[in-house]
C-alpha cells in the first residue's frame, strides 16, 4: 500500500537530512550578533588602533579604585590624656630661710639689681608685694626702712605692731599696717617679720594703692597664706 505523501497534513515529517538545519527553526541570533562584534572590533583597530589604546587606558584609571589618602596631622594626633597632672605651680622658693610661696596670679615679677629684694606688681601696677631674708640681729629695721624706695611708697604711718601668725604651717610674725603715700593718698601699706624656726628671718611687706580695687588686698592675702617649710 502506498502511504501519504511526506508533508501531507496530519503526517509528521521525516528525519532531517544530514548537514542540514531543521525545518521551522530560524538561524541562531546570538552567532549573529557575535559575528557582527567581532567584525566592528577588527574595523576598530584597523582604522584606528591609536586611539582606541588612549580609551583603554582612560578605561583602566576610571575604572581602577583611587588610592587612599594617609591620614592627616590632625586625625592622627591622640586625644589627651585626662589623667594628666596638672603644671607644677610657680613656687617661689628661698635657701635660706627654707620656704616658699606662691606669688598672685598674673603678677609681674623681678629681682632687685643687688639681688636682695623680689618684687611682684599687680597688672594695673596699683600694687606691689616685696620680700627680702636677712639673719643678723636688727637687720630687720634697716630692710623695713629700705622697703620704701622699693614699693616706691611715701609718708609711711606705721600703726602699733603686734605678733600673730601666717602662712600654711603657720609661723609666728611680728606684724603691722598703717597708711602711705602709693600712685596717690591713702594708701595702704603692711608687713610682717617672719621667724622660720631657724637664724635665718623673711620680712613680707606689700603696699596698694587708695584707688585700688578691694580684690587687690585679697590677692596679696591669699598668696601670703600659702607661705610653708619647703
């Protein structure tokens, strides 16, 4: 019997024939598409080669990752330490008699040309707090007379001394106060001969000025308080 014709409706078609491409099946895209790449390349590096390496190297910088920059002088610094000291005060200290105090804060300081007084100024120069050590018997009148050309006062009027104490041990003094002439009238002067336990004396003697404020007297007090063995 002789069958139906290949291609016939409702009979499936045969085998496809060696080396050949299946029916109802179109040409690969992808190979194509391949194909045409591989072409504009070649066309690319034929016409022009040159700048296609420029564009490659500009390729590679963007697209390499950019270095990082060490870290500054400011980043690196360590925060400080918290459990730091505090600066040593400006002890002023003495030999003989072995003592020291603290001078006010801010106060200029200097040391006579024969080195036998140290001085201390108040910023505004309405105050001045001196200092002196001798160990002979009665030196300590002929330093309190020297005092005035010192402080650079006048028309000293000393009041009665007495004795009591100061400094941080405290130590016994001879003491007095009165009025003078310094950057004007009224002003106020005050001193204090100091026994240190040993031959060797200290005499504190400051004076300020009528037209000082009351801080003044304040500040020299408390730097008086601070007087103590070394």
């Amino acid at each position: 019997m002789v069958g139906p014709p290949q291609g016939a409706p409702g009979v499936p078609p045969g085998p496809p024939r060696a080396g050949g491409v299946p029916p109802g099946r179109p040409p690969s895209r992808g190979r194509n598409v391949a194909l045409l790449v591989i072409l504009a390349m070649i066309l690319i590096l034929v016409v022009g080669g040159a700048s296609c390496v420029t564009c490659l190297v500009i390729t590679q910088r963007l697209s390499s990752p950019r270095p990082v920059a060490p870290p500054t002088a400011v980043s690196a610094l360590k925060p400080p330490n918290p459990q730091r000291e505090p600066p040593t005060p400006p002890w002023i200290t003495s030999e003989r008699p072995y003592v020291k105090f603290l001078p006010p804060t801010t106060w200029r300081r200097q040391i006579s040309q024969d080195r036998e007084w140290g001085t201390f100024s108040s910023p505004t120069g309405d105050a001045v707090l001196a200092f002196t050590t001798f160990n002979q018997p009665g030196e300590s009148t002929a330093r309190l007379g020297r005092a005035a050309s010192v402080l650079g006062v006048t028309g000293v009027d000393w009041r009665t001394p007495r004795y009591g104490t100061i400094g941080k041990e405290p130590f016994t003094a001879r003491m007095a106060d009165g009025v003078c002439n310094f950057k004007g009238p009224n002003g106020y002067i005050w001193y204090a001969t100091v026994d240190t336990g040993s031959v060797d004396q200290i005499l504190l003697i400051f004076t300020v000025a009528g037209t000082a404020p009351p801080s003044r007297r304040a500040e020299v007090r408390a730097a008086i308080e601070t007087l103590q063995r070394r």
